[in-house]
C-alpha cells in the first residue's frame, strides 16, 4: 500500500508547516499547534536505524549543535509530497576534529538523546572539518513519507 499524493502533502504539511489538515479527524479535521514550535536538524557519519535517536551516529567535531527549523511555511514548503526546508540551515564553525555526514536527522530535542522523527541519506556527503562552517543549503533536505 502507497500513500496518495493528497495524503502525503497533508501530512506533511500538518507536520512541518503546523497547517491545519481539513476532513481528517473530528469535524474540525487536525488542527496545527497553537505554539508551533521547532524541529532540531541533527548531522550523522551513519544511518541512525529505525530505532535511532537524535545522537546515534551524530557528527562529533568541535563546536557541533543541533540546529532549530520552525514549524512554518517560513522554515519549510511542503509541495508534491515533498516536505523541503526553505533556508540553509547552518551550523557553527567547526573548530577542531573532522567526519563525514552521510545523514541528517528530524527530532524533537536541542541536544542528547531526544526523539528522532525523521532521517534520510544526504544526496553527496557533507566533508566537515577546521574551518568548514557546515550547512544544508536551502531545498536540499527531502522528506518525503512513501
């Protein structure tokens, strides 16, 4: 069974842009929040599995952080059963040690453990080491939910 294209771009919408999803649910259909919130962008040197969290595999070097995305049509575009983030998102200066990020995470937490929602491959991996300011350039990062 596949999810329609209907289904996957109100899903993700509800998700990442806090947008109401209209005749699903009770009869007000699913609301968004009304604190939207944010979502923390993790970097990882492996995939993080289906039971990872957000610091399984993460990026190590020194000055690492997980970075905040708004819940929003400013922080994301949800188009075609894609959910896209709408800026670069860019992470501090590294400056000391080196990996090499193959994934990136969606979860809930600013830092440790936290719930991990979402993960995918990068397209070419991420080089990251002293001097580099690490980011994911705007549209780069592709959620979808087949």
């Amino acid at each position: 069974m596949s999810a329609t294209n209907v289904f996957e771009n109100g899903q993700l919408s509800l998700i990442f842009e806090n947008a109401n999803y209209a005749n699903v649910g009770d009869a007000t259909g699913l609301r968004g929040s009304t604190t939207a919130g944010v979502f923390y962008i993790t970097q990882h040197i492996a995939d993080p599995g289906e039971a990872g969290a957000q610091n399984t595999s993460p990026a190590t070097w020194t000055g690492y952080a997980y970075v905040s995305v708004a819940r929003s049509t400013a922080g994301w575009t949800v188009a075609s059963g894609v959910a896209d983030n709408d800026a670069a998102i860019t992470y501090a200066l590294c400056t000391a040690g080196s990996n090499t990020i193959t994934h990136f995470g969606i979860g809930s937490d600013s830092s440790g453990a936290g719930n991990l929602f979402l993960k995918g491959a990068l397209a070419a991996s991420l080089a990251v080491s002293n001097g580099i300011t690490p980011n994911f350039a705007a549209g780069t990062l592709d959620i979808t939910l087949d």
